[in-house]
C-alpha cells in the first residue's frame, strides 16, 4: 500500500480548465465515497481550491494502473468530455509525500510561502476524517506535513513580503488605484476568502467596503467585523454606480456577472475605470466583460505576474525548505517501513 496523488493546479492548467474539475464542499463526502467503493482506494482525501484539484489515496494497485484508474474517475466525475494531457500531473511515494509537504507549506502555491493553503488542505483533511475516509497512512502523512509546515514558518523567513492571494489582488489594485482610501469596494461573497481580502484592503487604506452575500446572515456578520454596510445579494448591480473596485469569490457554479449586465451599468458610472478581481473557480465573472472600455478584469491565474515578483525574492529560502521537506519525507519513508518490518516479524 502506498500514497499516490494525483491532479491539476496552476502550475499545469489554466483556470479554464480547473474550473471544469472544481469539487464544491457539498460533494466532497459522496466522491471520496465513491472512489473508496471503486476499490481504487483504501484511502482518500479530495483537496479543492481556486488553484488545484487533487485526490491523495492509499491504494494496493500499481502506480500507472492507479494513475489511469484516478484520472477516469476523475473525468467520468465531472462529466468531462475533452482531452487531458499534461495539464494532469501524478506522484508515487516518496514524490507523492514531497508534494504533500510542498504544497502544506505554500511552496507549491501560487504566491510562495501563503498561508490559506495550510487551512485549506487542513480542512480538507478534517473532511476526510470525519467521514472515515482516512486510515494510518494518509492520517500520519497529513500530520506529518502540518507540523512540516509549522516548522518552515518559523525557521525559514519563506513567508517574507506578500504571501497571499488575497494580497497580491490589493497589490494589483494598487497599481491601478494608487490611493485606495479615495475609492469604494464591493466584495461579492462573505467567505474566508472574501473576509481576507476585504481585511487586506482596509490594512491598505480603504476605508468604505459593501459586503454582499446570498446568505444575509453571512453579509451581516462579515459587515459587523468590518465595519462595512451589506447590500441585498440581488441587488448588488446597483452598487456599480458608486464603486471602482469588485472583488468577487462565490460559489456559484455560473458566471454571476456577464457582459450584458455590466455595460449599462458602466454607462450609469460614466465610464469611469472598474477594476475586476474574480478569484472564484469556478469564476464568477464572464471574461467578455474585458472587452468594454475602462474596465479590468484579472482572475486568479493573472495575479500569477506578482507571486513571480517574489519568488525571485525567496529562492534562497525555498532552496532551504526543499532540504528540509527531502529531510521529512525520508524520515516519514523510514518510520514506515520500520513499521511495517516490525507488524510483519510480530505476525
């Protein structure tokens, strides 16, 4: 039995693509159902973010027989009908650990060094547990990676400068709006997402944001942090008369704002610059709304122009943390098969 992975991130495939293989919170309990019953895994974590989607497993089949098996599912899943090449990428032990760790700590992110991956891959491994879908081997390589990644935070300085997604969308509205407290936010969606990047901006100098959620309790609640007003989910349109900047990160399985809807509104606002940030997959915002006069849009594969400013800025640390991780993994190699050796001579 060993752990394999398999996937896409932005490393490989554009949003386009990732969107059509995004996994909703819902949905994750009955896929790792589903792929545990296919017999292709003993074991299984679904990790599903803007930037990846990927399945770790414990499986007994051979590293190509279960690549080909987990891409099929993977595909037959979401119903996907089109060619897939190296856009998919696979691992066998000890690589498939090695990007485990590598992605915990943020060095496999678009931003190098962020954190909201550490969350984002916890939570999806506390779905996983909770449902039992995880065992001895996924449970010690999850651990394992979580204290690997506390560990680089504070021995390495890999998370010097912007380490965020959310961040680096208030650095790029700061290329285009020099002074943001002069201009007003919509931030469209009241998740952890939208909660820190509408910190973010407030850290930047803005001083009015309207919060919009389809849940109102969410807006309200988010709004009450901030100090932020809440606008009715089906009437945020109307705030496109008033704001320069949307930040939008729903889950909407559709585009929730298309071109139609948008030039009137641009003509009520005289035309003046809008500025577009869609970090949503899959995306809220149709990319046609491009096209018009004054306005920006940029979507999460976009903001990978600033990740690469910093990268340049870290590649020291990052050397140090690829020993270290090499260091765990083989560590982590060892304490199993000493483990297993030693189930064996006690049977």
């Amino acid at each position: 039995m060993s752990v394999v992975v398999i996937g896409l991130s932005h490393r490989s495939a554009p949003v386009e693509l990732r969107e059509r293989f995004a996994f909703t919170c819902e949905k994750i309990p009955a896929a790792l159902a589903a792929l545990r019953a296919s017999g292709l895994a003993s074991e299984c974590t679904i990790l599903s973010t803007c930037n990846r989607v990927e399945i770790y497993a414990v499986t007994s089949l051979a590293a190509d027989a279960a690549f080909a098996e987990l891409k099929k599912f993977l595909i037959a899943h979401h119903a996907y009908d089109g060619a897939l090449g190296d856009e998919i990428y696979s691992f066998a032990e000890p690589h498939s650990l090695h990007h485990l760790f590598k992605v915990a700590s943020g060095l496999d992110s678009m931003v190098i060094g962020e954190t909201e991956i550490f969350g984002q891959l916890k939570s999806a491994y506390e779905v996983a547990l909770a449902h039992q879908h995880t065992g001895a081997r996924l449970n010690k390589a999850f651990q394992r990676a979580f204290n690997v990644a506390k560990h680089l935070r504070t021995a390495t300085n890999i998370q010097r400068g912007s380490v965020s997604v959310m961040s680096a969308a208030v650095e790029l509205a700061e290329k285009i709006f020099t002074a943001l407290s002069e201009h007003e936010v919509l931030v469209i969606g009241a998740g952890e997402t939208s909660e820190k990047t509408a910190r973010a901006l407030q850290s930047r100098g803005v001083k009015k944001i309207t919060v919009t959620n389809r849940s109102p309790e969410r807006a309200a609640a988010l709004a009450t942090e901030l100090g932020a007003r809440t606008v009715p989910f089906e009437n945020w349109p109307d705030e496109f008369e008033r704001i320069d900047i949307a930040i939008s990160s729903t889950a909407a399985p559709q585009h929730i704002l298309n071109r139609a809807t948008l030039e009137p509104l641009m003509k009520r606002r005289k035309h003046r610059p809008l500025l577009l940030i869609d970090i949503a997959v899959p995306r809220d915002i149709d990319p046609a709304v491009s096209e018009l006069d004054n306005v920006y849009l940029y979507n999460v594969d976009d903001l990978q122009s600033i990740a690469d400013d910093y990268l340049n800025l870290r590649k020291e640390e990052v050397a140090r943390c690829e020993k270290i991780i090499s260091e765990k993994v083989s560590a982590l190699l060892a304490a199993n098969k000493f483990s297993a050796n030693a189930a064996h001579t006690k049977d």
